[in-house]
C-alpha cells in the first residue's frame, strides 16, 4: 500500500465516509472506492460488500480481489446524562458505537462526567433531529422522566434505528406505551422497543445495568436471538 | 473504530516516525478462525507489532514474513492452517484457516 493511499483512507475514515479498500491477491494492486476509475464490476461488489457490512474476497473475472470495509462506526444515542450512562457511553464506545449523550439538564451533561464524549444538552426533539438515527443507529432513554424521554422515543420510532430501548419498570413501560400511542404509534410500531430495557442478567449496578443493555444493542445489531423482541 | 486499537493509525504513526512497516490483512477464513477477515497486524522492520490477525497462534510467523516483505517490497499471501504442513510449526489450535495478505506501505 502506498503511503497516499493509507492517508487517503485514513482521511476517508476520519470524515467518516463509507469506503472499501479493494486488494488484487496476490500481487496487491489497489484501488479505495468509490473511484471513478475502478473497474465496474469491482464497483458493484464493493457496494454489495459496503450494504452488507462484510469484508470478503471475491472472484472476479479470473481475479481475486479482497474487499476491506470501512464503514463509519454504528451510533449511539443515549437520552439522560444519567449515572448509567456514565457507564454506558464508555462501553459502548470501546465496542465500536459513535456515542452521544442528549441531556438538555447542564448539571448532568458536562464533560467532567463525560469525558471525551459528544455532548448534546438541547431538547430532545431537537437533539434528535440533528442526531439523525438511520438504520446502523441505536437510541437508549435512561431519564425516567417523560419530558425528555418520550419526544426522542418518538423521533427514534420515525426513524429505521436498528435498536430502540427504554429504561423504566414494567408499569413505567405500559404507561409510556399508552402515552406514545396517542402520538400514533401503532402496535407494531411500539413493538421496537425493548422495555424494560437490557438482557435480563439480574444487573444491579449502573455499570451491570450498562452491560446489559450494550448487551442488548449487540445482539440486535448482530442478529442474534436474544436480541430480538420477545412478545410483550 | 471497531477494534481495541486503531491498527491503520498506528502503522501511519510509525511511518511519520520513520520506521519501515508492513500491513497483515485477514483475507479469507474458513472454520472457526478466531478473526475475521480484515482483521490486521502491523509490523515494523525493527519488530513493534500492533493488531493481531488471529488469537495469538499466528502472528510471530505473520510478523517474520511482514519483516521479509518490507525488505523485498514483495507482498506475501500466507495460508495458514491444520490441513498446511505448517501447522506443525504455527497452526491454528481452534482447527480453522486463515489466508493473511502481507505488504509493505511504502
């Protein structure tokens, strides 16, 4: 590889630009796409391997060609500058999320409890907005507390997020599902979110609670059985 | 970043550094190899290494080719595995296969 274009894909993943590096094998001929100047059928199999997130070699047309994704890492966004989310953000970022806190409350969202995390303290509709969950985002409320909790709730049911949580007790949960129906979610819509939130590992501290959810958002992301929606 | 180090971001550092450095690429696997394919290893001539590119059964191997490309400037497509005769030297414990693509940035 040259050292153009080892900088060339650190500046692509640095302005988090989706993009495959693709190898001939054995002789290591290389282009980073998208390249105007690649090979068409490398083109369609480098998207192919960019939409299904897998880096793989591929024959084509008598060659082989390694195909090395660099997606942008999945997000995160967590609704409560909360004790939990104290623990959650630094999880989540070590597995690989883009993590931001959304918390309008400034005694909670500073960055001397968060250190070196995306800090949001506007509403959470408006958070929300710009945050801009698609289909490789995970949105988690911790507040309790409806205010803040419901209006991200609802941008995050508009929205393909792959993973959708909500803290709170079961009796909290029914409630919040009520509320969330007058806003026009329909069942099938409120199906996606996971509530009470987490795998059931009897946490108990913030930092357990925060295991399992990340838990939780890691099966979801990776198919896994128990990170589907169990039948409320 | 979805790995416990920045591999790619090491490699640049040690280059800005002046050192001469190869890149390990998990290419292809079969069975149950430990990474997946793009897992990487950088390699230094002088012998730092960051990344692994298997559970730590292959990369003491992986870092002498990656020392020999960076001297030939020929990249190396290495198989390792239980059915390659190098298994006897440095095989795969967990029974999968690996194809690792070595080469110099430079």
């Amino acid at each position: 590889m040259t050292p153009d274009l080892l900088a060339a894909l650190q500046a692509a993943r640095a302005a988090k630009r989706p993009v495959v590096l693709a190898t001939r094998l054995p002789d290591g001929a290389q282009y980073l796409l998208p390249d105007p100047k690649a090979p068409a059928a490398l083109a369609v199999a480098a998207a192919a391997a960019l939409h299904g997130e897998a880096s793989a070699s591929v024959a084509l047309g008598g060659e082989t060609w390694f195909l090395h994704v660099h997606n942008p890492p999945p997000r995160l966004a967590i609704i409560g500058a909360v004790h939990i989310a104290q623990a959650l953000a630094p999880f989540a970022a070590q597995t690989g999320f883009g993590v931001t806190v959304i918390d309008p409350r400034g005694a909670f969202a500073t960055s001397e409890r968060f250190p070196g995390v995306e800090i949001s303290r506007d509403w959470p509709d408006e958070a929300m907005a710009r945050f801009a969950p698609d289909a490789r985002s995970a949105v988690v409320t911790l507040t309790h507390d409806p205010k803040l909790d419901d209006p991200a709730l609802d941008a995050a049911l508009r929205s393909e997020a792959f993973y959708i949580g909500a803290l709170g007790s079961r009796k909290t949960h029914a409630a919040r599902l009520k509320r969330l129906r007058e806003l026009g979610h329909d069942d099938a819509a409120l199906s996606r979110i996971h509530g009470p939130v987490g795998l059931d590992i009897e946490a108990v501290t913030a930092p357990e609670i925060a295991v399992s959810i990340l838990a939780e958002i890691i099966a979801a992301r990776r198919g896994a059985a128990m990170g589907q929606k169990a039948a409320a | 970043m979805n790995e416990v180090e920045d591999v790619l971001a090491v490699a640049e550092g040690w280059r800005a550094a002046g050192e001469k450095v190869a890149l390990a690429t998990v290419v292809e696997t079969w069975g149950s190899s430990p990474r997946p394919a793009g897992s990487q290893m950088a390699v230094t001539a002088g012998g730092r290494m960051a990344g692994s590119v298997s559970g730590g059964c292959i990369e003491g191997a992986v870092a002498e080719a990656a020392r020999e490309t960076i001297a030939s400037g020929v990249p190396r497509l290495l198989d390792f595995g239980v059915t390659n005769e190098r298994a006897w030297e440095v095989g795969l414990a967990c029974g999968g296969k690996v194809k690792v693509f070595v080469e110099a940035v430079a």
